[in-house]
C-alpha cells in the first residue's frame, strides 16, 4: 500500500534553516546539541566529566525533540501514517543516539582513562 510522504513538520523546517545557515550535515547538529548538554551540564554544575548522571539532560532533551516531532507528524498527517509506524520510531530512535552516543562514548573514555591511571 502507498503512502504519500509527509509533509515536514515545524522542528523539521527548523533543522532545514538551521542546516542551510551552518555548514554542516544534520546529524552533526544531533552531535554538537548532545554534546553540548552533556558538557554544559558538567560545567554548570562542576562535576567531572566521568559523571554519568551528566548524560540525563540530553538525553530528555532528545526524547522530548523526538516526542514533539512524532506528535506533529500524527497531528499534521492524521491516521495515514499507521502502515510507517516501525520507520518513523526507527528514523526517530536513530536520531536518539546519534544525539546521546557520542557523550556517552566521553563518559566511558574518561571512567576508563580514571580507572587505567589509578592501576
């Protein structure tokens, strides 16, 4: 069964001018916006960077970005959009980790690095 393509959502028009006013792909923007509240948390609230409670931020951030997103692809494509359920969640959980993965990999890199220098 063919389903029509959505139409892009406002968080979607977002991305796109934000794109066309950087230089850089999208999931770059993921990348620095997880990346950035992971060391903002760590910088406002002083704690190293081995804090894994440092991550909760972003990664609300994230799901509340993706939440809103899927709302408005529901509330601005109705009930047509049932057949795609699987590959909007799969589209919208990639965009997840692509924001929470790379600080993660800093928190692990740095608990590691602490472990190692302590041996």
């Amino acid at each position: 069964m063919y389903h029509p393509p959505m139409p892009p959502s406002w968080l979607e028009r977002l991305k796109s001018a934000l794109i066309s006013i950087a230089p850089f792909p999208g999931e770059t923007l993921l990348v620095l916006a997880g990346l950035g509240c992971y060391l903002g948390t760590c910088v406002i609230l002083r704690r190293p960077l081995t804090w894994v409670w440092a991550l909760v931020p972003g990664l609300c951030l994230s799901l509340a970005i993706e939440a809103w997103e899927i709302w408005d692809h529901w509330y601005g494509s109705g009930l047509e959009v049932r057949g795609q359920i699987l590959g909007i969640l799969g589209r919208h959980l990639k965009d997840v980790a692509i924001m929470n993965l790379p600080a993660a990999a800093v928190v692990a890199t740095a608990l590691w690095l602490e472990r190692a220098a302590i041996r």
